[in-house]
C-alpha cells in the first residue's frame, strides 16, 4: 500500500518551473529520504504533500484520499494523520516546551488538563527527554533537545507517518547520530512511515530503503544500493564525491 503518491506534479513560479510533472511513490512503512541541489524544490515538495501549496497541475493522495483539491476543514481532519518537523524546529518561542506538545492535542483530542499534562510527558520521554525540559523554553534547549522537542510534538496524535525536514541540520555529529539512533527505534517501536528531507549522507545511509533524488524538475528514485550508480552527474557527484567517499570508508562501503 502507498502511504503517499503524486503524480504529475507540475509547480510554477513567474517563468520559473521547479517541478515538471514529478512523480512520487512512498510505500507503508519505508523509510523515504529526498535529496536534491540548492533550488530544487525540495521544500516546495514537501509543502505540496503537506496540502500546505496546490500545484499548478497533478494530485497528491496520501493513504489513498486524494488531498490537493480538499477544503480547509477536510485538510485539518487529514492533519491528524501525520506529524511533521521543520528544519529549525518551529517551536513556538513564547510556550514551554510542554505546551508546544499539547498543540496538536488541544486541535483534535478532547481531553482534561491532567490528561493532557500526563500525554505530553510520555511523548517527552518517548523522545529521550527529561521530565524537566517540559517547563523550559525554546530558547533554553540545545539544539538536539530542539529537534526532540519538535519530534515529540510531532507524534503528540500517534501518526503512522512522519515528514522530517533537514532531522539532524545544524547539529554536531555525535547529536546528529543521536537523531538518526532515534529515529532508528521510532520507526521499529511505532511501525512509522517516514519521509525525510536531508542532505546528510549519513542520515540517508543510516536510515532510508529507498531515495528520490530531484533533478531536471523530476523525482529519480530507487534503492540506496541502486540510486549510488545512477548515471546522472549531480547524483554521481552527490553520492561519489570527497564527503561520500570519506563517508563510504567510514562505513565499510
């Protein structure tokens, strides 16, 4: 079953084609990861999923609704099927890291301010954070605390399908493979479907089955093992460039 297919894409800005009827297939319970140059469209893409941008020709179906035509309402029922992180967390800078939980629950969950307290805790802990962060502020967490946090939010309604932006951006290696480790025993503890955005060659080893690869305005996907030895020149530069090769030697590849 496809947890996510588009098909046809085509998204214009002015004279600027970004996607020219662009195809995507993720299936239930992969791991997805979505490369591509600067320019490519890669959050243009994950907006036009989202329901967030309407293309300007093609469909999105995410478990089988077809979802770039639906109205608002329709669209915020649809929203609690999955989660997502944005690259720079997108915490709310004025709530407690609590509280930022508690959004997506306070839309869609009818429940008392205990129940809420005691859901969000567990979601805190489902993430690897202490107790205590829940009273803190955006601004007094590291930067992998940020992305935990925003993780946590991001599973506050059990989806069964995670969007990741960037996941491990701006982090030091060792926090960035405390992500990836993460994201490693979400995905097996909760049966997730994951697509991600990243350019990190060791989230994408670590973590993806398959990879879709933007270029010329189109989506080249395949295996890991097979997307490695495809002709095209940005996807041979991307993956046997100086930074893979050392990452290859790393890794035994």
């Amino acid at each position: 079953m496809l947890a996510v297919e588009a098909r046809g894409i085509v998204n214009r800005f002015g004279a600027q084609v970004v996607h020219d009827h662009l195809d995507l297939e993720v299936r239930s319970g992969e791991a997805f990861g979505i490369v591509g140059g600067s320019g490519s469209g890669k959050s243009v893409l994950l907006r036009t999923v989202l329901g967030l941008h309407r293309p300007n020709e093609g469909e999105v179906r995410m478990f089988g609704t077809e979802i770039t035509h639906l109205g608002d309402r329709a669209l915020r029922a649809l929203k609690a099927d999955y989660g997502v992180t944005f690259q720079a967390g997108a915490l709310f800078s004025s709530l407690t890291v609590l509280q930022n939980v508690q959004l997506p629950m306070l839309e869609h969950l009818d429940l008392s301010a205990r129940a809420l307290d005691e859901l969000a805790l567990l979601k805190l802990q489902l993430v690897g954070l202490p107790a205590d962060a829940g009273a803190k502020y955006p601004a007094q967490l590291s930067g992998g605390m940020i992305k935990r946090a925003a993780l946590a939010r991001a599973l506050a309604l059990d989806p069964k399908l995670l969007f990741l932006d960037e996941p491990t951006a701006g982090l030091d290696p060792i926090s960035a493979a405390a992500i990836d480790d993460l994201l490693i025993r979400l995905r097996q503890e909760l049966s997730l479907t994951i697509v991600m955005i990243t350019h990190d060659l060791d989230t994408i080893f670590r973590n993806c089955d398959r990879v879709g690869v933007i270029v010329d305005r189109k989506l080249v996907t395949d295996s890991l093992a097979g997307i490695v030895d495809h002709p095209h020149p940005w996807i041979q530069s991307y993956f046997h460039g100086e930074r893979a090769r050392r990452f290859g030697v790393a890794h035994g590849t």
